[in-house]
C-alpha cells in the first residue's frame, strides 16, 4: 500500500501544499509535481551538480533528498533566480563569459554560486572552486565557468560598495 | 534512477527514533544527511523498507564544547562543523579533514556523525575519529553504551553499531596546546573519496614530539592507526630525516589490505602513502611548532 504524507513547502516565494510518496525524491517534486523543469537530473547520486537548488538559502543536492523532508522549508530553484530581462549578477556573468554551451548544468552552476554569493560576500578563489567542483559540465572545459564566476564575485563585491 | 517504496518517519525525539529502530530493526536505516545513503537508495543498492529520519530531533543538532572535550550530536553538518572557528581551534584535525570532504553542496547536509556510521572505508572521518580516540555514544531501546573508535569501525561500510542502535554523539578530545594536525589525501579530483590518505597531529614540547597521532584511510577496509610510525615520531625532533624515515615505517604497519581496484592498484596506493604521510607529518609539525613559537 503507497503511503502518502503531507508536504507545505515554499518554493520560489510560494507555497505550494502537496501529498507525495516518501520515495519522491525533492528534484523529481520540483520537476514533475509542481513544474520548475528548470532543476535538472544528471546523477541522481549526488556528484554532477545540476540538481542544485537553494534550501534555506543555501545550495544543496535535491537528488539526495526526499520531498518529504522538505516539509516546512523554503527552496529557491533556477526559475526564482533573476529574469530573462533582469538577470542575477551569476546570470549575467554566465551570459558575458560565454561560460555555457549546451545549458545542461548552467542552472545548477547558477544557484550554487548565487548561493555562495549570498552567503559569502567575499569568497576566496578556493572557496569557488571548491563550490564549482561540486558541478560537471561536459561541453565547455570550465575555463569561462571560472572566468563568470570570477566575475561574479567581483560584481557582487562591486554591488556591496 | 529512483528508489524503491519504503516507509517514512521522522521522529521528533531520540527515544521515539530508537523505538523505531527497536521495532523495525534489520529493515530499517537512520537518515541524517543522506549524502552517502540517498545514492545508495537511488541506485538501488541499499533497499531499507523503513527510513528513520532523525533530522527533525532537536538536540541532535548541537555542539557542545567543554574543558577537554568536544561533542558533536548526530545531525551536525559537516559544513556547519567546518566553518566553526571554535572546533578548529579544539579539533584542528576534524577541520583539516573536513576540507576534503565532498564539496560544500554535500557539507549543507551531510553529517560528521553520519559519515562516521555510514563508514565508506574511503571516507576522511573515521580516520579522524580513530587517530584521536574518539567515542561514539550509541543509543537503542536497550539504554545507550560508549563505543571508542578503536572497536567503532569494523569493516565496508559495517560499524560496531546493532541493528536497532542509533549513533546519537560522537566526542572528540580537545587538542592540547602546541599541536598541529593535518589532512592530507590523494585523489584524481579535489572532493573524490581519497585513494590514499593521512590524518596527522603532533603535539610538540620543547621541539620534541610529545603525542603523535596517525591514521591512514583506504589502506584497509577500516581506518588505520600507524602505531609503528608514531612510536618512531615520539620524543623526537622533527627534522626532514626523521619525517622521511618514519614516513617509510609507514608501509610497515599491520593490517594494511589497501584496495586493488579501478580507481587504483594496491602496489600504487602502497608507494604514495609515504608520500602522503611525508607531507601529512611535515604539516602537522609546522603547526604544531608554529603553536610553541606564538607565531
């Protein structure tokens, strides 16, 4: 017999109140429950990246959580992140280096360093990259992925001014 | 991939978690972090029918720091762990350990004390906890009992845990002055588990070693405390010679079965763990000797 269980969750500013299996991993709810196909699947294991998404703020694997223990929580996934015609300083970084090809993991990359960002004004260049090797791209080599998010720090440090 | 059904709950006390575990037992695992046991749920290599979520008991939160000891309880995060200033300066070998552990996106979540139960022969933790005799504190519907780290590991991903036991704390001594402690692994990328890898801390009297502490990681299928390379580190000065010629004791230690696998053949892992503990003992030492300088 599948049991269900209550999940109130705010996802993006809005709350959202649902009944899931507790097999239902977090991305899929964010995917396939309430539509944000912005989060993406490449792992499921919890090494490439491109589930990212910010809980509370900060940026976790929603491939290893359940949706369920996301009861009460606030989640910012790609899609509350900028818009197309007012893109976050990462955003615009991403789009000014030339720092993706085929997009798959650019929305991970995008919330993992927004995350750091806001919770680090000014993290050191090993503290990006130990952020950014928590993400893998297979089209561009990374090169302009530093580069954006070089430029991203110094932007949001700029923005502090 | 996704994983199978199982049953879910989420106990709001310790008492009511290791009921849980006392009811449902060999079907049942702990969920913490879930940053090593999610995986193996997704890729169907672990298919507990009952998921004990114990993130949402308060207390298993907390730090707590007193004279000589640190206690970390169950869902402390490694992230949360790593950037606490005042377990750096008490457990300098936890945070030089910390860094290596996955990256920070898996620190937001996973768990000092998870990593520990879980014990991923590979993992940076339980080498910690062995070189500096830590004690778990093991809970069950039984009443709860103290493991040290010496009988805590015991093989892949198997502890000295019971079935129906939860590991609620893990106690870490205090580091006393004048030591330096330090981490070193080898991996293809930063964040991998480590091929080979050395947890070291030394603590220095007057230019001599007073208490050398070193463990390796994946040179068997638990943690390693190399007994000979301390005993060759005590009551010394630390010179390039001594560092070298106790980092060739290294391979000399009982019980080392390193793994021979994809990642790496075991006569590899063998001939870059002097290596790794050269520079692991150097590291330390500096510290340590930086510490008695007041630098």
């Amino acid at each position: 017999m599948a049991e269900v269980h209550k999940l109130s969750i705010t996802v993006n500013g809005e709350k959202f109140e649902h009944w899931v299996p507790a097999r239902l991993l977090l991305s899929d709810f964010l995917r396939d429950t309430i539509g944000l196909t912005g989060t993406h699947l490449g792992c499921e294991q919890g090494v490439c990246g491109s589930c990212t998404v910010l809980l509370g703020g900060e940026a976790i694997r929603s491939c290893l959580m359940f949706a369920v223990q996301a009861d009460g929580a606030e989640v910012t996934t790609i899609e509350g992140l900028g818009e197309p015609s007012q893109p976050n300083a990462v955003q615009r970084a991403m789009h000014d280096a030339h720092a993706l090809q085929c997009g798959f993991c650019t929305a991970g990359i995008v919330v993992g360093l927004t995350g750091l960002l806001q919770n680090c004004a000014h993290p050191s260049s090993e503290e990006v990259l130990d952020t950014l090797g928590g993400h893998l791209c297979r089209c561009t080599g990374y090169v302009n992925i530093r580069k954006a998010a070089a430029a991203a720090v110094a932007s949001y440090a700029a923005e502090e001014e | 991939m996704k994983p199978p059904r199982f049953d879910y709950f989420a106990p709001a006390s310790a008492q009511e978690a290791v009921s849980l575990l006392a009811e449902h037992s060999d079907e049942a695992r702990v969920l913490a972090g879930g940053q090593s046991l999610v995986p193996l749920m997704n890729m169907r290599l672990a298919r507990p029918s009952v998921l004990v979520d114990i993130n949402r008991i308060p207390g298993f939160g907390l730090v707590g720091l007193d004279d000589g000891q640190v206690t970390l309880g169950a869902t402390v995060r490694q992230g949360a762990a790593l950037a606490d200033s005042e377990l750096a300066r008490r457990v300098p070998l936890m945070t030089a350990a910390l860094r290596h552990v996955g990256h920070p996106q898996n620190r937001a979540r996973g768990t000092v004390v998870g990593s520990l139960a879980h014990h991923d022969p590979a993992a940076e933790l339980p080498a910690v906890a062995l070189a500096l005799d830590a004690e778990v504190t093991a809970a069950s519907a039984r009443g709860t009992r103290p493991i040290p780290a010496g009988e805590f590991f015991v093989a892949y991903y198997t502890t000295a845990l019971e079935p129906d036991e939860l590991a609620t704390h893990v106690r870490f001594p205090v580091a006393a002055p004048n030591t330096g402690a330090a981490f070193e692994e080898f991996c293809r990328r930063t964040g991998d588990f480590a091929l080979v890898g050395v947890a070291a801390q030394l603590t220095v009297d007057d230019g001599h070693v007073r208490d050398a502490r070193l463990a390796f990681v994946a040179m068997a299928d638990h943690p390693i405390r190399a007994r000979k390379t301390e005993a060759a580190l005590t009551g010394k000065a630390i010179t390039p010679q001594t560092v070298t010629e106790a980092a060739r004791l290294t391979v000399e230690e009982d019980g080392l079965e390193p793994a021979d696998d994809i990642h790496a053949p075991a006569d590899f892992r063998l001939s870059v763990l002097p290596v790794i503990a050269e520079r692991a003992i150097s590291l330390a030492w500096s510290r340590a000797t930086a510490q008695e300088d007041g630098r």
